[in-house]
C-alpha cells in the first residue's frame, strides 16, 4: 500500500530577482566613484602636408626642456642653463612654485635674453568693435619629458606647475590688455583674446625607456 507523500512546495524565486534588481539599484546609489585624474589640453593642429620639416623644427633659444625621471626628480633647462640645468622638488610647495616661475621667465623673456625665446608682435581684434591692440607674442615651448616608469602624481603635479605659469602669463595679459583687470573678470569674448595672445604651449614627448644597467 502506497503512503500519501505529501509534495515538496516549489520556492516562489520570482522575488529574488527583485530583491537582486534593488540592492544593484542601492549599490549604484550608494557607493561613490573614484574620478580619474586627467588633463584639459587641446592638442594642436597637423601641420599641412606640404610643410618643409625645417619649419617645423623649434630654435633651441624658443625651448625649454622640463624632465621627470622614474624617481620623482625634476629638471628644467632652458637657454642659459649649462650642462644639466636646475632641479626641483615638485613636492614641496615653494619648489613647485619656483618651477612655474621659470617657467614664466622663459615665456615672457623680460629681460628680452637672446637666451630666452624670441617675441613676434601680432596684432588682436577686441570685442564689442573696440579696435586693434598691438602684443608681444612668445614663441617659447616647453618640451615635458618623462621614462616609461614616471610616477602618474608627480606626472600631474608638474603638468600643473606647468600650466599654472601660462596661467599666470594670461592673468599678466588680461590686466595689460584690459585695463587692469583679471582673465577671471572677463567675459567669453575677452576671454578669447587672451587665449589667442597666449596659447598654452606644452609638447610632450615620447617617454625613454629606462636605461639598463
């Protein structure tokens, strides 16, 4: 005789989904995402097909060579510097700040140094049918240099120190130009002035490989 096996009740497993959806929706909502460094810099255009390879080449008095090396050490080196040029601890704040300030010496040559870049005038249209003004442009560049085994902060930390100096030479350009007031008083159309007289000129070079004892 045959017992009454009393059925195993199937478990409702639609309700898991659900619980499974909210808690993916909470952890969404919930958990903060790191940001990723990174830098803002248009990249220049491609030179026409047609341009001789001398011109395109930079006079070594419009250069300044800034290298970082797989320890952390920075070294910057421009037209009067001999041999191996100045070195700076990007990690303290007052060597950070003296490397942006080379770095403006050498854009704005004050002292109009023959060892310094040279400065073409070119002429601005300024807003709202204003006329014409007349700047000294600098055809100074700045050629950052890593290794391959560069560390990414100290990487980050020079790129600002770096544009920090152009910052500071486009504040410089906006009192002169306009009467004494700052780039972050004016509006777009001035704004674009400035970015026109001062265009931010960091190259970047391929890293080195690191030297194999």
């Amino acid at each position: 005789m045959a017992g009454n096996k009393r059925k195993i009740q199937e478990i409702n497993a639609g309700s898991m989904a659900d619980i499974a959806f909210l808690l993916l929706i909470f952890f969404l909502v919930a958990t903060t995402m790191s940001n990723d460094k990174g830098i803002m810099r248009q990249l220049p255009p491609m030179p026409p097909e047609d341009m001789e390879l001398e011109d395109n080449k930079v006079k070594q008095r419009n250069l300044m060579l800034v290298f970082v090396n797989d320890r952390g050490e920075v070294m910057a080196q421009d037209g009067r510097d001999q041999g191996r040029g100045q070195n700076f601890n990007i990690w303290n704040p007052a060597e950070s700040q003296r490397l942006t300030e080379k770095v403006k010496e050498f854009v704005l040559n004050p002292s109009n140094s023959e060892a310094l870049p040279e400065m073409k005038e070119i002429e601005l249209d300024l807003p709202d049918n204003k006329g014409k003004i007349k700047y000294l442009e600098s055809s100074g560049v700045v050629s950052l240099q890593t290794t391959r085994n560069t560390n990414y902060d100290t990487y980050i930390a020079v790129q600002d120190a770096l544009t920090r100096a152009f910052n500071d030479v486009r504040n410089q350009a906006s009192i002169s130009i306009f009467n004494g007031r700052e780039m972050k008083d004016l509006n777009d159309e001035e704004k674009a002035v400035i970015t026109k007289a001062v265009k931010i000129k960091i190259s970047e070079a391929e890293p080195r490989q690191k030297n194999k004892k």
